[in-house]
C-alpha cells in the first residue's frame, strides 16, 4: 500500500513539473511572439520614414535637375513622386516630370485604379464621366508601375492632373512597351532616370466630355540619365493610334520634341551640357547588354526604287519583292546545316527573317552566317505566306545584293 502511494506521489511529482515546464515554455513562446510584433512595427515604422525620405530626395532631384522651363500659360502642380505643368485650356498638363528609381525592381505595391479629381488644380480637371463611352483609354502620363515602391506615389498617379485620352491600340500596345523599356533599362543599370511625358498640346484639337478634354495627336517622352558615366538623353514621339513599328522607329532627340512642342525640357543643365545631351539619340546606349547591335529600319525614302524596308515585308506576303536592312544577328544550326538571319531586330523580337536550308548552303560561295553579320544587304524573293513574322526562304547568293560593298 505505500508502495503504491510512492508511486502515485512520484508521478505527480512528474506531471506537476512537465506542467511546469510547458508553462514556461508557453510564456517563453507568447514573449518571443510580442518581441517579434514589437519588431513588425518598428520595421514598418522605418519602411515608411524612409518612403517619405526618398520622397523628398526626388522632390529635390527634380526642382535641381528635371523640371522643364515655366510658361505663363498653365499652373505648376507638386506632388509626392512628380510635378505637373497643368493647362486648363486642355484640361489636362502639358508636362509631367517624375523620376524612375531602381527601387521599383523590389516594390509591391499594385494597381488601385482610384481615379480622382486632383483638389491642388483650383480650376478643376477631367472627371471620369468624361471619359465614359469616349472610346478612349484614362492614359497615365507618369505610369502607375513606375511607382509600385510607394503607394503614396502610385496613388497620386491616377489623379486626373496625370490622365490624357489615349487610344487603346495605343496605351495597350507600343505605348506600355516604352513605359516597360524604360522601368527595364532602370532595373538592368541600377540607375535612377528623368522623365517628362505629356500630350503634344495646341488649338482647334477634338474634345471628350463636359469638360472638353482636349485629344493630342502625338505624345512624347523625354528621358535623360543624370547619373551614369557617360550622360545621355533621348526622346520619342508616337501617335496617338496604333503604333505597330519597333520602338526604335519612334526613338528621337530631346531637340526633336522640343521644336514640336516648344518646351525647353532641361534648362537647369549647363549649356555645352544640355546642347549635347539633347542632340543625341542612341537607341543602343539604353539597352542591356545582350539586346545591344539593333538597328532602325531603312528609311523607306532612301531605299532603291521597288525596294521596301523590313517594316514594309509584312504587307506583301506571298509577293517576290526585295527587302533591304542590316543583319543583326545569325544563326547557323549544325544539325539541319541551315541558317537564319535577322534584319534590323534580333530573336525573339525580329521583324524579318532570312532562311538558308542546308541543302541550299552549297549555292554560296562563303559562309552566309559569318560573312553577313552587321552589312546592310538587299535580298530578293517570296515572302512566306504562312509564317507570323515576315521571312523569306532564299536559294542562292544571287538573291543577296550587299550594300556596304557598293
């Protein structure tokens, strides 16, 4: 009978201290818990005091650098992330300035499509009935995406001080593509850019809306970097439609969009500085390195009589003609003994394509692979009817006229 009640005092003993334990375990867990909530806040407590500090860094990067010169014609309108040069005879800016930083290579934040009326235009801007049943697209100037690091800057980006009626073929299409071409040259170099976007803007234009949001014919982008090695500029110019060029076609200088525009985009440069920068126009310095070495299409007025450019190709498929470009970029396949070469554009953005078939290669003289790369040539022959991207199937060098050695 002890016995047992040794036992029994021995195992409670044994309960009362695993009770003991898992209460000190559980205290230990509900403080590491409340250190760790504790640590939440202080790390978006610092996240957000170093939004609002890169807020005003590019607050002062734009007034020191990337505000175009102030007319006597609209009203300028500071915001978190850009500024606005805001007219309201159009009912929308004819500039606004914002700074691409490399910061969006890790942001999150997403689309809040919280169009509004922006309350510092005193004058009022386009609200969203105007542009219902418009058939036109609520453009972002300053794209949403270019501020998905803070949300406050993303948010005041769908303000209507920021919108202009753009077509859908064009918002959707080639004008996305430049918007993303930009945000990539920020990710792959590191670098922050200035940019300056707006509707070229001038009387008798159509109207949308009660307001009478005025239509551009053309928008623009203007774009410098400030803080790479070698300074550089560049500016394109696209119809407010269906742009279906490659986005080289519609790269020009910052000079360009100027005498279109009348606006004197970087007046804080000095003078040697701004007059080189806004002349230049290098497509290739704004890709990546492995996109380098395209080339814009022959300008259809230079070329031989009967000829067409590599743009032209898609609109006479099934029909002999000649295409004349420069070869970007060839590939030779060891197995099929065929070759490829591209024009213009490289794989798998190409725009027009040459096949050689292995059993063909016997009907050259050299190595079409090598001998090719970076002429300008001239090749004659059918289009593929069939094919999505132009290309055309040649049998012997006889087809191909090299320009270079002219």
């Amino acid at each position: 009978m002890l016995k047992n009640i040794s036992l029994i005092l021995i195992l409670l003993l044994c309960i009362s201290n695993i009770f003991s334990q898992n209460t000190d375990i559980y205290t230990q867990v509900k403080k590491a818990e409340k250190e760790y909530d504790s640590l939440q806040t202080a790390q978006k407590n610092l996240l957000s005091k170093i939004e609002v500090l890169k807020l005003k860094k590019i607050q002062s990067d734009i007034r020191q650098t990337g505000l175009p010169a102030i007319t006597d014609d609209g009203i300028l309108v500071n915001h978190a992330a850009m500024s606005i040069f805001y007219v309201d005879k159009y009912k929308q800016p004819k500039w606004v300035v914002h700074i691409i930083v490399p910061e969006i290579s890790r942001g999150g934040v997403t689309r809040t499509n919280n169009f509004r009326i922006d309350s510092l235009v005193e004058k009022g801007t386009a609200e969203t009935s105007d542009y219902w049943y418009s058939g036109y697209d609520r453009g972002h100037l300053a794209p949403s995406a270019d501020f998905r690091w803070s949300y406050k800057a993303l948010s005041e980006s769908y303000l209507y001080s920021n919108i202009s009626p753009q077509k859908p073929e064009l918002n959707r299409e080639k004008w996305g593509e430049l918007e993303a071409f930009l945000r990539d040259y920020v990710v792959n170099y590191n670098e922050q850019i200035y940019v300056v976007t707006g509707g070229v803007l001038k009387d008798s234009l159509p109207t949308i809306g009660e307001n009478k949001v005025a239509i551009p014919k053309y928008f623009y982008k203007v774009v410098f970097d400030n803080d790479s090695k070698e300074k550089k500029g560049i500016g394109f110019i696209m119809m407010n439609g269906n742009c279906t060029k490659p986005l080289i076609s519609y790269a020009v200088s910052i000079d360009s969009v100027e005498a279109m525009t009348g606006i004197n985009f970087f007046p804080k440069l000095n003078k040697d500085e701004e007059k080189q920068i806004e002349a230049q126009f290098d497509f290739n310095k704004w890709l990546s390195e492995k996109d380098k070495d395209i080339v814009k299409p022959m300008d259809s007025a230079s070329l031989p009589k009967g000829c067409y450019n590599t743009i032209m190709a898609k609109d006479h498929k099934g029909q002999k003609i000649t295409v004349c470009g420069t070869v970007v970029s060839t590939k030779y396949i060891p197995k099929s003994k065929s070759t490829f070469i591209n024009l213009d554009l490289k794989f798998p953005k190409q725009i027009f394509t040459i096949t050689i078939w292995g059993r063909e290669l016997n009907n050259f003289s050299y190595n079409p692979s090598k001998e090719l790369l970076h002429k300008q040539i001239c090749v004659t022959g059918k289009i593929d009817e069939d094919s999505e991207v132009p290309t055309m199937n040649i049998t012997s060098e006889k087809a191909i006229e090299i320009l270079e050695d002219n």
